[in-house]
C-alpha cells in the first residue's frame, strides 16, 4: 500500500504504465507529464479523486484501465481528444459515468471524436436523450452497449455505417420508432440484444423476416418483445452453426409451426422460452402448458448445459439419450421419473425433482454424481431402505439435501454421512450465489441459471429465489427413519440447518450435535427422543430455531445463551421437561408422585404416531376413569390383553388421567402417551 511517487513524472519517455494490483492509494496527479504514454493499466486499486484532465494531453493513448478503484465525479472532456484510443475500462469507481456506474446526462457528443473506439460500452447507468448522431464516425466500434439507462428518441440509421460491429445492446430502453433496417444489413452483426425497449419492432406481434438473413447471430435477445402466435419453421433455421443463446422469455408464444420440433443449433449453450403460452406435445422449457413426453430431438443440442422442466404436468419419461449429454449438462430440473442412464452426467451439479408422483425406492446410482451440489426429492413417494453405500466415494460436493415428505424408513447409518466432504470444510469467503455460468463469453457474462429451492423452517416454507453458495443444510423430515441420530453427522461442521422432524427416531438427544457450530436450525420435534437436553447444546451459539416439541425428553430446560430465547413452542408435549419457558417448575416435578416414564414406556408411547386416536375423557367417579374410545387401532391382542389387565394399577395413574380431564389438557399427544401407561 502506498502512493504513486511524483518522482514517476520524471520519466517523460516512458510508454507503458502497468501498475494493477498494488493497492495504490490518493491520486494519479503524478502522471500528468507522462505525454507519450500508449497503454495505463492502473487496474484494483484504491485511487480516488477525479480523473485529471491532463489525460487529455496523452494523445497517443490506446488503452486506458482504471477499472475497480474509487475515482469520482464525470469524465472529463478532454477524453474527447484521445483519436488513438481503442480501449476505455472505467468500470467499478464511484465515478458519474461509464458502465456499472451512475453516469446522468446525456452522452458527451465529443465521445465520436474517438475514432479508433473498438468498444464503447455506457450500459447501467442513468443516461437520458437520444444516441449522438456523432457515433456515426466510430467506424472501427465492434461493441456498442447503451442497455439499461433511460435514452430516448429513434435509434439512428448512421448506425447502419458502422460495419465492423459485431454487438449492438439497446434493451431496457425508452427508445421509440423502428430499427433501422440498416442495421440489419451489417454483415459482421453477432450480438443482437433488443427487448425492453419500447421499439415498435420490439412490439414485433411476429418473428420480423430480418432475422431469415442474419448467418452470424451468436446471441439472440428477444424477451418481453410482445410477440404472438407461432414460432415459424424458418425460424429454427437461423443461424444454425454459430447461435449460442436465444432469449425468447415473456411473449405470447403459442405453438411451433414444425411438429415434432428439429433442434439444429448445435452449439446452443441455452434457451430461455419460459414464461409464453406453449401448448403441445414437445419441448423444454418451464411454465408453459406442455404434455405428453419430450422429444428425443432435444438430445441433438450436444452443448447445452441446463435443463428447466419444471413445473410441467408431463406424462412419459424423459428420453434416455440425456445420457449423451454427460460432458456439459449442468443443471436438470423437472418432473416425472428419472432414468438411470444420467449417472452418466458427471458435471450434474442441481438435481431438482421436487412435487411429483414418483413412486420409487431411493436411487442409490445418485451416489455417482460427484459434482453433484443439490439434491432435492421433496414431495415425492420414494420409499424403502436407503441402501448401503454402492460407490467408494459419494456425494463429495453435496451441501443441500432434501428427502422430506416420502415414505423413507429403516435407520439412519453414519455411512450415509461419511463421504459428504462439502459439508465438513469450513468456508470464509464473501456472500455469493450458488448458479451456473451458462455463458461466459467476452460480451455477455450475465447468462446464468440461478438455482433456487424451498425448505421447511418452523413449519412454514420458506423460498429460497437463490441460493447462497456455501449454504448446507439436510432436511430428512416427515418420513419413517427409526434408530438413533447417527454419529458420524457431527462431522458435519458447516451444518446450518438440519430438520429430522415427524420421523420416529428414538434413543437420547445427543450431545454431539454440539459440534455442529455452524447450526443456526435444528428442528427434532415428533419423533420418540428421550433422556434430558444436553448442556453441551447450549455452545451452539448461531442457533436461532430450535424445536424438541412432542418427544419424551425429561429433566429441566437449559438456559443459558440461546436457550434462553427459545419460547414455550419449542418444547410443548414432552411431560416430563421442566423450567422455562414452560410452566411447569422443575421443584413441582420432583414433588410429585408420579414415576418418571421408563425407557419401555417412552417407546411404547411413540407408537401414537403410527395410530389414528381419538380419546374422550368422559369424567372421573371415585377409582374408575370412565370413557375411553380407540379408533382405527392397531393394537395387537397382546397389547389389548395388558390393557384389561393393568386398568386399575395405580391411583397414581389415574391421579393423572384426573388432572388431564380436569384441566382439559387432553391434547392428542398427552393423551395418547397416558394411554400408552396403560399397555
């Protein structure tokens, strides 16, 4: 860290200035005598002030970065005597100007004097009035980028001289009138970005027949262009061999005109038609009104890397030859079964089958997919044994996993846990996003696919419209798991949510969940765990959610840290818990007379779950609790037999059955578990 020496003025010869990267502080007033610079890259630092007009005196400038530093205030007008300059990087300062900053005002018609302009990029900003007729002398510009300010007036047609552009960024816009037809005979024209721009050819009702004549489009943006009716035949046959994206999102479309479709761009990277009115029998896109099955044809896109089906009513399989696609496919979201030849796509990283009717046992070949970062079977009906590990290694990258809501049974085993290596590493880098970069070409970075879930926190769901890229959470709730909490997850140290709600784990609570110092949810209610709440627990001190409720756990509540903020709802329908915030005091507890439940009882009153009960205190004459009705029981003659027998053991018991009537706290849980003291 440091300055830029003024004793750097002295070298009055000097050409090329390369100082990025060094954590530079204060200004660049040293470089004012520098004359004969060609090349300045004073790139990542933190220079601040304004930019000197004596930059204006380097008329042999060709490239300029001051990109990511602090510099202020606008442009100075002096650029406008840069002829030479070919490259400008203002980006990242807090200056009032160029793009990704908060440039206002018009566009400085002296930037046309800048003849040797290969890029020109103004996009992000406030920008008013219309385009400057002086462009029309940039005759070396390739990229022009005024996207996303709030220019108005008709695009100008001097713009159909500029031949050597190859990107044209005009969306987002307040642009009136029609495109130039000009522009579309620029021969070298690859990038075509127009929606949102209140351009009456943007209001295009139709695919505009231009587009037949345009060989070397890479990019095609389309969206919110008010486009109606059917995609024609023509279309799926423009720019076949050089068409990286297509953005067709917010029209009208209704249907294609080719039936089944023939994909023939065969380096399309990604699609976006989301969000039209597509009805028919073949495609791949979500939230549209297709049935039936999908097309084989689609596997003929050899590049693409995302796949959205969701939120579809399909009725068939997905093709097989998805598996072709194992070297690029990225993202897959959609309905119905999935076929097992996709433990081919070693680069899968978000599998999302979420809310569907599959009824299957779970796919241990899921196992395989090493890149594999989000898996999310929510709502479905995979049943069965989670079946011993089949690979050497599986889910490394795991960090979001999502079983609830199926019917999963037998025990939890710590080899399930063993290999998720993604949720033991502790990370500390800044807040980004979990996405895949669907396209990182040099003149649109912004093509991704953010992926997205919904997950069950205090029993509400929450959406997740994107998903933090170090988030790690497991949610195995509302299904048939039994056993003990397994061991091996307190490996899992950069844990932040974990729900094993609503399944029938029993055993104690463990107290090596208190490793898990990441956790800021842990929800175990309904399931059969017993034994006091260890104090170790209290050293998890991001826990914000934390719900033990129906459960047999005894003893008095800890209250230190954040257990002392957690409210009466995290421990309801545990008998035998005492202390804050319950009401029931732990001094009251050890005065009583009852017994405290057995480890055979706490077992035996789990089995209320797997019962549709219905229990009536009917009223309570000298030693006989009169009135109990069992629906739809399950009980075993065995079970019915020690009922009769055992009625009448205790006045004890009974004192409890009085108390529960009397005071009307005949909730299904404490109920059922009373009944149970009786089996």
């Amino acid at each position: 860290m440091g300055h830029i020496p003024y004793s750097l003025g002295n070298l009055t010869r000097l050409v090329n200035l390369e100082l990025s990267e060094n954590r530079l502080i204060d200004t660049i007033r040293p470089l004012k005598n520098l004359t004969l610079l060609t090349d300045v890259d004073l790139t990542g630092n933190s220079l601040k002030g304004t930019i000197p007009s004596s930059f204006g005196n380097m008329l042999k400038l060709e490239y300029l970065s001051l990109f990511d530093n602090q510099f202020g205030g606008e442009i100075p007008s002096s650029f406008g005597r840069l002829s030479h300059l070919k490259f400008l990087l203002l980006i990242s300062n807090s200056l009032t100007e160029l793009g990704m900053n908060m440039l206002i005002g018009r566009i400085p018609s002296s930037l046309g004097n800048l003849v040797q302009l290969t890029r020109l990029d103004l996009s992000c900003n406030q920008l008013v009035g219309e385009i400057p007729l002086s462009f029309k002398d940039l005759l070396e510009l390739n990229v022009l980028a005024l996207d996303s300010n709030q220019l108005s007036g008709e695009i100008p047609s001097s713009l159909g001289r500029l031949t050597q552009l190859e990107c044209i960024y005009l969306s987002s816009n307040q642009f009136h009138g029609e495109i130039p037809s000009k522009i579309f005979q620029l021969q070298d024209l690859s990038y075509l970005q127009l929606n949102s721009s209140n351009l009456s050819s943007c209001n295009l009702n139709s695919f505009s027949e231009f587009l037949q004549d345009q060989d070397n489009l890479r990019e095609l943006d389309l969206s919110y262009s008010n486009i109606y009716g059917q995609v024609p035949e023509w279309f799926l046959n423009v720019t076949t061999k050089k068409l990286n994206y297509l953005n067709l999102f917010g029209n009208f479309l209704t249907s294609f005109a080719l039936n089944p479709i023939i994909f023939k761009w065969k380096i399309l990277v990604a699609a976006n038609l989301t969000f039209n009115k597509l009805q028919g029998s073949h495609y791949f896109i979500s939230n549209n009104r297709l049935s039936r099955g999908i097309s084989p044809l689609i596997c003929n896109l050899s590049s693409i890397q995302m796949i959205d089906l969701s939120d579809k009513n399909l009725t068939r399989f997905i093709p097989q030859c998805l598996s072709n696609l194992s070297g690029t496919l990225e993202v897959m979201s959609l309905h119905r079964p999935l076929p097992r030849s996709l433990h081919n796509c070693n680069n899968l990283e978000f599998l999302n089958l979420r809310n569907n009717h599959i009824t299957d046992v779970f796919t241990s070949w899921l196992g395989s997919l090493l890149s594999l970062k989000v898996l999310i079977l929510q709502y479905n009906g995979f049943h069965g044994l989670i079946e011993e590990q089949a690979y050497r290694i599986e889910f490394p990258m795991l960090q979001i996993v999502d079983l609830s809501q199926n019917i999963l049974s037998g025990s939890l085993r710590s080899g399930y846990f063993k290999h998720w290596i993604a949720m033991k590493v502790s990370e500390t880098n800044p807040l980004s996003y979990i996405r895949d970069a669907i396209a990182q070409w040099q003149f649109y970075p912004s093509a991704t696919f953010d992926y997205s879930m919904s997950v069950i926190a205090k029993g509400i769901e929450m959406n997740y419209s994107k998903i933090q890229e170090y988030l790690t959470l497991i949610d195995l709730s509302s299904n048939n798991f039994s056993g003990v909490i397994p061991e091996s997850i307190r490996n899992l140290k950069q844990l932040e949510l974990l729900n094993l709600s609503n399944n029938m784990l029993s055993g104690p609570l463990p107290p090596f969940l208190a490793n898990l110092t990441n956790l800021e949810q842990l929800d175990l209610s309904q399931n059969q765990l017993s034994r006091e709440i260890p104090l170790e627990l209290t050293q998890l001190t991001s826990l914000a959610v934390f719900n033990v409720s129906y459960n047999h756990l005894t003893g008095p509540i800890p209250q230190l840290r954040q257990f002392a903020t957690f409210e009466n709802n995290s421990y309801k329908g545990n008998s035998w818990l005492c202390g804050n915030p319950l009401s029931r005091k732990c001094e009251d507890l050890k005065a009583s007379p009852l017994l405290s439940p057995t480890s055979e009882e706490d077992q035996d009153s789990g089995s209320a779950m797997e019962l549709d009960w219905k229990i009536v205190c009917m009223g309570y004459v000298s030693d006989l609790v009169i009135g109990v009705v069992l629906e739809n029981t399950l009980i075993t003659r065995r079970r019915a037999q020690s009922l009769v027998k055992n009625f009448g053991r205790t006045k004890q018991r009974r004192k409890r059955w009085k108390r529960l009537c009397e005071t009307k706290e005949y909730s299904y849980r404490n109920l059922s578990s009373s009944v149970f003291e009786y089996l």
